[in-house]
C-alpha cells in the first residue's frame, strides 16, 4: 500500500519542558521549537510557571493560543509534552516572538 505522503498536513511541532527552580530562579516552562534545518537556530521562550494552571501542557495551548496558534493535537515523551500546531503563512510566528 503506497503512502500518500504530499496529502498529509505539515505541523509545527512545539514542545514544553518544565525548568525546576534554581538559587536565583523560580519554577518556570521552556516553550521551543526544534529545528528541521541544519543551520536554523532551535527558538525558545521561557515563562514563569503558573501554580493556578499547574499543568505545563495546560500552560503553554493557554499561551499559544493567546498568541494565534491553532493547536491541533497533543502528544508526550519523556521529558516534554509536544503540541501540534497548524499556523503557516500570515499566521506563523517564532516561539521567540511569543508574549
């Protein structure tokens, strides 16, 4: 059976990770985006975390969508959560770019 690859829909994959505390720093989560390209740089943002969601995943679709992403689905790994996003074209914005 032949794969219709061209078909599928391409979407970003976002991922965030929980930053523990440190002497200096609080809790907070690390919103970014790897890189498909060998010389672009992976994009980040980290934000405070937030105890009234409690959830890192909760967090981020909350910042995300308050930023114009369309979140179409979610998965885990290890030490991630991974959401995908569909905005390309006059949506797309860097994770660096996130308020």
């Amino acid at each position: 059976m032949a794969h219709k690859i061209n078909t599928m829909k391409n979407l970003r994959q976002i991922k965030v990770k929980f930053l523990g505390p440190t002497n200096h720093k609080p809790e907070r989560i690390k919103l970014y985006e790897p890189s498909a390209f060998r010389f672009r740089p992976t994009y980040s943002k980290t934000f405070s975390y937030c105890y009234r969601t409690g959830d890192i995943k909760a967090q981020a679709i909350d910042i995300l969508q308050a930023n114009g992403f369309e979140i179409v689905a979610t998965a885990s790994e290890y030490e991630s959560e991974i959401i995908l996003c569909d905005n390309w074209g006059d949506n797309y914005k860097d994770i660096n770019e996130l308020i």
